[in-house]
C-alpha cells in the first residue's frame, strides 16, 4: 500500500516521511505486541467437533487478547496426553479427568491439576451397523462393541451407560477395547465388531457413507459429568497464575458464544480445523452435539461431578473405593470462579 502512496505526485516529501515513519512504527508496534505474547505449548485428546468452543476461540483470536499464543498439538489419547504434561513436552492439554485421579494416587513426582472445563460430558455416538427403529440397550446383549482403553474416560462412560440400563460390561457383551484411536474407522469398516462408539466427526462421515448408524447418545444416558477438562501441573499453574487466568477468560467467552450463535456461524468458525468438512456437514454436527448438550457453559468443574465420576471408576473396578482422591486435589476452581 505505501508503494501506490509513493507514486502519488501530490505528496509533498514531508507527508511521504511522516507515511513511512507511521508505517515503521506500527510494523515494530506489531512485533513487541507478538513478543510480548506467552507461549503456550498444548495438546488436546484427539481432533473432534466435541471441543468446538475450543476451536472458536483459537479462531477469533481470543487467547491473543489474552497475552497467550498457542501451538496446538493433537495427542491421540487421553494417556499420551498425560504423558506429555507429565514429561514437560506440554504446558495445558486437554484430557478426560480421570487421568488426573490416577496420577493423584501415583507415585509420579509431578501432579496434575485441573483448571478449567469445556464438555459436559460423554460425546460419543453408539453406532449400529444397520438402522434400528426403536433402539434398546438389551439388543447388546451376546454383541460385540467397540469400545476404548481399559480406564479411559470412554470405556467407563459406556460402561456406566451399559450398567445403567441392566447390562453387565463384562458378562452381558463383549468390550472390543485393544484397538487403537487412529485405527478404529478402518476396524469398522473392515467389519469388526457389531456396534461401536465414535465421535463426531468420524461418526456423521460414517452415517453420510451408509457404513454406521447413530442410535443411541452415551452422554445422554449417563448424565453431565465433566468428560474432557483443561489440565496443567500444580507446579505451573503456581507459576503462571496469569496465563493460566488468561486461558480461561478465553475459554469461557467461546463458551458464551457457542451457547447462542448460530450454527453457520459456528460452523465457519471451525472449518481450519476439520479441512475435510464441507460447511453443511459443520453445520451438521453442530447442530448435533448442541442438541445433546455436550457443551458446558461455565468453566467450573465442580466437586459434585468429580465424586460422580470417582463412582464410575469404583464401578468400573479402576479405582479402590478407599483410595478416592479429594476435590482439592484435583482441581483447582479458582480461575474458573474469576473467569471474566
């Protein structure tokens, strides 16, 4: 632009000085506000509209005007998620709570601690593999389902979902659990198992190519419960208490819009981040996981939901009822009560 402003025979040398000493300053003023900016290192779970207040506010820029820049990475897993906290190779992830309570009753030096929410609880989609007019969870019985890792949050969401409507995970059907994320959409479509969990996306682009059938919600039936939470250490959220709060003004200003905008909108908000998606199949899975209620509207992980997912893991056999872990130790509820 200032090249076609040099070309102008009615700028006198002055005005031209004074154009190019304006544009040098706000060049510099751009970098210091870019140098100025905290470096995040952050990983979430897997890819997955389910965290579609995240990918809003990393798309509007909220966490710029926070004072942070993040790089994102995707982990593959709520346990290589843990890890890279727990190794120093990420600052924030996004992981499902219970790796938290795990890590809590280790012997691991470095302990985690909760921040902030973003899921209100289980978004995966039971999928058949021919439509079912009036599903019932009996028709699992003698089945096989896909399911995930032993312990992962959404093994013990479905089998919380199963146990709730009379079945027994381990007598009743078959948990097909030793298949890894990236591998499950290949898995199905190569025939394995009768029934299987999916996400969004995986699940509507299955349904949109006749290899799935969505019939049941296992969020819906086991209730809200904190699923996927913002997790960092003890140690750095003491340090970086003003990131930290930064990080959680921007999460719940995405939430505040996602609860009322309108799916278009949200929709063309996400689409860098799922490069495959037309805008109608956006619109779509918004329209979906809104529907179901999957996103939480305040960022407060509260301690009733903690206990309520301790019950599940008691349930599940993965934790010892005498070794429960108190809220305190799980979460730290200050940001989110100051969020702005």
């Amino acid at each position: 632009m200032l090249a076609s402003y040099l070309r102008w025979p009615f700028l006198s040398g002055a005005a031209l000085r004074a154009m190019l000493v304006a544009a040098l300053t706000l060049g510099a003023a751009a970098q210091v506000a870019a140098q100025s900016l905290t470096k995040v290192r952050y990983e979430e779970a897997v890819r997955s509209t389910l965290y579609v207040p995240m990918y809003v506010a990393l798309n509007q820029g909220y966490f710029t005007d926070n004072g942070i820049s993040v790089s994102m990475k995707t982990s593959q897993g709520t346990d290589k998620g843990m890890a890279a906290l727990l190794s120093n190779s990420a600052d924030i992830v996004l992981i499902g709570p219970e790796a938290t309570v795990y890590v809590a009753k280790s012997e691991s030096p470095v302990k985690p601690k909760i921040f902030s929410a973003l899921t209100a609880t289980d978004g995966f989609l039971l999928l058949s593999r021919k439509p079912i007019e009036k599903f019932s969870w009996s028709m699992l019985k003698g089945k096989s389902v896909m399911s995930f890792r032993p312990g992962s949050n959404p093994d013990v969401f479905l089998e919380t979902a199963l146990r709730k409507n009379g079945l027994d995970p381990r007598a009743d059907l078959k948990l097909v659990n030793n298949i890894g994320p990236a591998a499950r959409t290949g898995a199905w479509m190569a025939g394995q198992t009768d029934f299987a969990i999916f996400l969004e996306p995986e699940a509507g682009n299955l349904e949109r190519n006749g290899s799935g059938y969505a019939v049941a919600s296992v969020g819906q039936e086991v209730g809200q419960v904190d699923y996927t939470v913002f997790t960092s250490t003890d140690e750095y959220l003491q340090k970086n208490p003003q990131v930290a709060q930064g990080w959680v003004n921007a999460v719940a200003r995405a939430q505040k819009y996602v609860a009322t905008a309108a799916p278009a909108d949200i929709a063309k908000h996400i689409a860098e981040f799922f490069p495959g998606m037309s805008q109608a199949e956006l619109v779509k899975t918004v329209e979906r996981y809104r529907a179901l209620q999957l996103w939480k509207t305040t960022t407060l992980v509260e301690e009733r939901a903690m206990e309520a997912l301790q019950d599940m893991l008691v349930a599940s056999g993965q934790l010892d009822k005498a070794k429960r872990v108190k809220y305190a130790d799980l979460v730290d509820p200050g940001f989110a009560k100051r969020a702005k």
